[in-house]
C-alpha cells in the first residue's frame, strides 16, 4: 500500500511543480527541494485531498515537510 500511494502522490507533486516524478522521491522537500509557493502548496493540498479522498490538516506543509511526511500522513488518515 506504502508504494502504491508514493507512486500516485509522486506524480501529484511532479504535475503541481513542474518537475519529472523521477526527481520527487521520499526525501524530496517540498520548498527546499522543490521550492513550492504557497498556492503550488495550496493546489498540491486540495489535489492530495480529492485523490486520496482524505481531509487534511490546514497547515499540513507548515508541521509536514517532505514527501514521506505526507505519505505517512495519508496512509494515517486512510487507517481511520
């Protein structure tokens, strides 16, 4: 399940950044690595919440800084 969901959330952030998913890997920091704005962040939350069909939290990007961060969330919040 872990992969799976790296694998659809990888391709999430290469569409949101503009970047090859290759390049987005578990220790990929999102505005250190990727450098996301704000609203990249904005689009990138909303995206993660239809795709996966979970709410997140309204500052996740602020206490969540890397892709395996979010993908520990997601598989938290799909446990419930």
């Amino acid at each position: 399940m872990y992969s799976r969901v790296l694998t659809r959330l990888r391709l999430i952030i290469a569409e949101v950044a503009d970047v090859r998913s290759h390049v987005v890997t578990i220790n990929t920091y999102f505005q250190d690595d990727l450098k996301l704005s704000k609203n990249d962040l904005k689009e990138l939350g909303k995206r993660i919440e239809d795709e996966f069909d979970i709410k997140l939290p309204k500052k996740v990007f602020t206490e969540f800084n890397t892709v395996g961060e979010i993908v520990g969330l997601i598989e938290a919040e799909r446990g419930r």
